[in-house]
C-alpha cells in the first residue's frame, strides 16, 4: 500500500468512527516491537505509524508501553489464540494429526499443544478477534479471524480486511489479492 492508498483507508475508517491519534514513532515501534515479541509486517507497521487506532477493541499499543493493565490487556490479546486452542484440545476433542498421538494427562497435552503453537507463525492482534500472522515479513498478509479453532479468513491484506470489517469498497487503484497468502498452518483451517 503506497502512502496515498493508506491515507484514503485512514479517512474512511474515520468515517466510520474509528478513532485515530499520532502515529508511532521509530522508536516506540521498537519498543513495542521488543516488549511483546512482535514484528509487525511492513503494511502494518506503515499503518500504525501513519496513524494509531484507539477506538474500543483495536490494540493501543503506544498504551502498553506506558500502563501495566494496557500491557496486560495487550498480552491476553497476543495469546488468546493459543488459550482458545487449548480450550477447544480439552473441551472440544481438537487435535491435529501433526502432533503425534494425545496423551492422556492435560499438563501432556498443554505441553505439545504449546509447543507446537510457538512453532508457527506468530498472530498479532489487530482488532477484536482478527490477526495478523509475523511472518513472512512482507506486505499482504491475510487478517484472520481467530475464535478457539474457528479460524477464518477475514481479508487477504489489510486493506480487503479493513473494508470487510467496517463495510466500505475499496476503490480501483486498491491492487489486492484474489486469494489470500497462504500461512504456514493458519492456512489450514
């Protein structure tokens, strides 16, 4: 997305009531970066840099570095994907085939689950539910939507993903996928 295009995005999603404040600076970007073990994908870290969202249910992150409860809430957020697979391995008889045989003690099953789950690319919360993955550390990676194991595509890049969300089309000069990227598991579901 060029600075024009992420501009036009800013001012529509204004117009539907998201509120905006100063972008991140360099270095809060590597502060928060640090803090949680993140890497924000370059359309990302463009976006939050050109102005920082901090309507109800997007991530303040420039908050996180600056209040303990912002932190805490920022960190539930990051790990609420692994907290709902873990929900779903001992409630709803999730379990992937990759991870060998199940065993029967739930601190067994935490243990796999967990490593496994850190093996994969890394969701960044974007807004309620919807995650970035890390990685590849390219432009256009798809949003998901993440709710325990129902996982879904919900835009192939971050613009698709913001229009999908709060109902505007994306004009012509907008050159987005007609499929997603596939990610490395989170593209299985």
């Amino acid at each position: 997305m060029n600075i024009s295009q992420m501009t036009w995005l800013i001012k529509r999603l204004k117009k539907r009531g998201v509120t905006f404040v100063e972008g991140l600076s360099d270095e809060e970007l590597a502060d928060i970066q640090l803090e949680f073990q993140v890497t924000f994908p370059p359309d990302l870290k463009q976006f939050l840099q050109t102005a920082l969202p901090v309507s109800d249910l997007f991530v303040n992150w420039r908050a996180g570095l600056h209040s303990a409860q912002e932190k805490q809430q920022i960190e539930q957020r990051i790990n609420w994907p692994l907290e709902g697979m873990l929900f779903d391995v001992e409630n709803n008889s999730y379990w992937e085939h990759s991870w060998g045989e199940r065993p029967e003690s739930v601190e067994a099953i935490q243990v796999i689950v967990s490593q496994h789950f850190h093996s994969y690319p890394k969701l960044i919360p974007i807004y309620s539910h919807r995650y970035i993955p890390a990685t590849p550390d390219e432009t256009g990676n798809p949003i998901f939507s993440v709710y325990q194991t129902d996982i879904i595509y919900y835009g192939y890049d971050l613009a698709s993903y913001f229009a999908h969300e709060f109902s505007f089309s994306l004009p012509e000069h907008f050159e987005t996928s007609a499929e997603p990227k596939y990610i490395e598991f989170w593209g299985d579901f």
